[in-house]
C-alpha cells in the first residue's frame, strides 16, 4: 500500500513539474513615433506624429483544449486639424487575444485564433463626441529561432472586416535574447508596425499609424 501510495505522489509530483514548465508569462513594452495619418468623414486629417506605447501580457500553458491568452494596450491619441477646425483624438484599445501554439519547438513557432478589440475615447473638434466599438480580428504569430544564437524573427498580424467598423495590426521585427538559459529571459525588441481604425461612431473616423519601433520583452 505504501509503494503504491509513493508511486502516486512521485507520479503526481512529476505531472506538476512537467505542467509548470508548460507555463510562462511573457510581458513587453514598445514605443514609437509613427508617421499618423487620418480621415473624418472623409475630410484629411493632418496630424501631429507623437511618441505613443503598446504593451502586452501573455500567459500560455500546457492544457491541450484551453486557448493561450494574450491582454495588449495600444495608443491612439492624436492632435492635429481638418479644413473646419482643431482636432483631438483621445483613442486608445484593449485587445483580448485567445489563441492555440499550432507548432512550437526550438527552430520555430506559429500561432493560430482571434482577438476582440476593444475601442474607447472621445473626439473634440467642434463638438465632442464619444468613440466606442468593439472589433473581432483574426489573430496569427509566428517568431523563427536562427540556430545557434539569441537571434529570432518575429511577426503579428490581427485583421478583419466582420463588422461595419474595421481595424488592422501587423508587424514584423527581430529580438536578440539575453540570459536565455536563466531564470529570468530578456529580449531587446526592433522593428516595423502598421495600425489603423476605421470606426463609424457619430461621424466616419479613420486614422492609422506606421513606422518603426523598440521595445523589451521579460519572460517570467
């Protein structure tokens, strides 16, 4: 009885440690100074090119039928004006990303599913209007390890027209890795982004943002 009641633990124990290192939390922060351009229905835009972030926290696991999840921020704050009047652009999103590893191994890895979009802020031009809506984007990843080094390309794409309001994400970039056999990974991240947003809230606003980017990622 206590042979077996051992062999249980041992066995149970040994499941715990194979799922923990299943787990991972990955957190990182970009920033950019985009080139921003933009629309109000259908009037151009011309508008200022600030700093702005975007961050992002994904947990994954080792449970087969659960998604991996990912919460990113996004800035879409802008100034500038049309041919009627001063115009700011208080914008900013929340994206909710569920997606499954379809390949994940030492030379590569791509992943597959959806993200919700969630949009919120105001417009002030002569009046003030708010600015909501919540987008359903396909979501796809893949990052490819050069053999040999702390060097990986990487990409995202997130896109779709589901609904009347339209929003698009994709970027492509390299990271170089530090401590990656420690308890603590740090990628130092560069690259290139393409965001835009077209919402028909209270009026047609388009604007979109594009440009290069740097950014560090910690892996927990």
């Amino acid at each position: 009885m206590k042979k077996h009641l051992t062999a249980t633990l041992l066995l149970a124990a040994c499941s715990t440690s194979a799922m923990a290192d299943d787990w991972g939390i990955f957190a990182g922060l970009d920033l950019a100074k985009p080139t921003t351009d933009g629309e109000l229905n259908g009037d151009s835009l011309s508008l200022k090119n600030d700093w702005r972030f975007n961050g992002y926290v994904a947990i994954e696991h080792g449970i087969i039928l659960l998604p991996n999840v990912k919460l990113a921020f996004a800035d879409f704050d802008a100034k500038g004006h049309s041919s009627a009047s001063d115009v700011t652009l208080n914008l900013s999103s929340i994206d909710t990303t569920f997606y499954y590893q379809v390949f994940d191994n030492e030379l590569f890895e791509i992943d597959l599913g959806m993200t919700l979009k969630f949009m919120d802020g105001d417009l002030h031009t002569l009046s003030n209007q708010s600015v909501s809506s919540t987008i359903p984007l396909l979501y796809g990843a893949a990052k490819f390890h050069i053999p040999s080094t702390q060097i990986s390309v990487f990409s995202e794409l997130a896109g779709g027209a589901v609904t009347d309001d339209k929003a698009s994400d994709a970027l492509v970039g390299v990271g170089y890795t530090l401590n990656s056999e420690g308890m603590l990974p740090i990628t130092l991240r560069g690259g290139y982004r393409y965001q835009d947003v077209k919402i028909k809230d209270s009026g047609k606003i388009k604007s979109d943002y594009s440009g290069a980017f740097a950014g560090i990622e910690v892996n927990f």
